[in-house]
C-alpha cells in the first residue's frame, strides 16, 4: 500500500468508528445546548441584519446558515460528545442465578 492508500483507509476507519459509537448523556447535554445557542445567536444576529437592510430573505439565509452550522457541530458523534462514557455492569452468567423456592400461600 501506498502512503494515500494507508490515509484513505485510516480516514475510513475514523468515520466509521464515529458513526457506530454513542453520545453519553453529557454530550448529548452540550450538544443541545450548543445547537441552541448558535441557533439563537444566527437568528438574533439574522433579524438584525435583516432589519438594517430591510431585507428578510437575509435574514432567513443568516437562520438557515446557523440551522446548518449547528446540524454539523451537533448531529454527528464527535469524540468532544464522548467523553464521559457511561459504565455498564458486566451481565451475570446465567448458572450464577440463585433459584430460592416461593412459598404459596393458599387462600381460605
């Protein structure tokens, strides 16, 4: 393999481990309240703008720019979202599982 061949298929690797793995709940946190906060700064800033030229197709463009800034920031698995995985308990084998005998009660 060539060195563009070796990068090509690193840079696949790196997509594809990104899409298989998960948010934890903390990035999913920070990934909302990113999307928000550059949602409200683009339309803040968009109606601004759209006011002074009075032009609100400007400021529908700034809202559609910060729509589509904040869906590539916040959508995709980036490993800033996946600091904090959570930690599972490991599954008991199932011959581990104690059987204790119920007691019936009979009713009168």
């Amino acid at each position: 393999m060539h060195g563009s061949e070796i990068e090509y298929e690193a840079g696949r690797i790196c997509i594809i481990n990104m899409r298989l793995s998960k948010l934890d709940y903390d990035g999913q946190r920070r990934a909302e309240k990113l999307s928000r906060i550059i949602i409200t700064l683009f339309g803040i800033v968009g109606l601004v703008w759209g006011y002074i030229i009075q032009q609100f197709s400007q400021t529908v463009y700034i809202l559609g720019a910060g729509f589509v800034l904040a869906a590539i920031m916040t959508i995709p698995p980036w490993p800033m979202y996946r600091r904090k995985p959570l930690q599972w308990q490991k599954p008991r084998p199932e011959n581990d599982v104690s059987e204790q005998p119920t007691k019936s009660k009979k009713k009168k």
